[in-house]
C-alpha cells in the first residue's frame, strides 16, 4: 500500500482572523488513511458552528472510504449548524461525485478564493470564530 499521506504536517498557522479553518489534503484518501483523517476532522467538527474548507487540490486518489469520511465531516458539521465547502479542480472528482449521487450534497469550488468569497448563511456566520489554515499531507 502506499505512504500514509494524511498525517499532519509541519503547518498550523491559526490565527484571530474570523473565517473558515481551512483544511489543506495532500497524497491519498483511501482506506489506509481514512481512520487518521477521520480522527481529525472529527476534532475541527466538533464545536458549534464549525466553518470548515477542505482543500483537496493536491489528493492524487480518493476511494469509497475517503468519500465515507468526507460525507461524516460535512454530516458533523451540519449537525452543528456549521458549514463544510470542498475545494477541488479536478473534473474527475466532481464526475465521481455525480456518478455515486453525491453532486448536489457538497458545495465544491474549483479555487480557493471562490470558496472564500461565497456568502455564509448566517447560522455559520454566528459561530465564525478564528481562522485557521492546517495542512495534511
């Protein structure tokens, strides 16, 4: 199987600026690392309202168990009136998102400006507390 590209890296820059944590993925999401991940974006879910941006740019793969742990992260967050947005450029993700009935669930952008400029409804927008940019590679 291949590295372990989930772990967390070096970077964790948080910040008093409000906004989205933003959440940068790199290598692949599959079932070798969906447990790691998932531990994770528990934590970064699991206060109110959590505002969270996964930016998945730079995965090379995503299987079955990578979609479970997104669908779990953006479930978490809705049921804390929050907010989960994908950040994704690739057609081929966006494609397998329609082709397993998960195209109208996730709010994707295809850069990370966009995502950041879209209007917040105000149940996230009363929980928006610092932001933070954390990397997994």
């Amino acid at each position: 199987m291949t590295e372990n590209h989930t772990e967390r890296a070096g970077t964790a820059a948080r910040g008093s600026v409000a906004g989205p944590t933003v959440v940068v993925l790199r290598g692949e999401i599959d079932l070798g690392t969906a447990t790691s991940l998932t531990t994770r974006l528990d934590a970064l879910t699991s206060a109110p309202s959590p505002d969270l941006v996964l930016d998945l740019r730079e995965v090379t793969f995503i299987d079955c168990a990578g979609l479970g742990v997104l669908c779990r992260a953006r479930n978490r967050a809705r049921a804390r009136a929050g907010r989960l947005r994908l950040v994704s450029d690739s057609a081929r993700f966006r494609r397998m998102l329609r082709l397993v009935d998960l195209g109208g669930v996730f709010e994707v952008a295809s850069r990370l400006p966009d995502v950041l400029s879209r209007p917040v409804d105000a149940a996230s927008e009363a929980g928006a507390g610092a932001g933070a940019r954390v990397a997994l590679r």
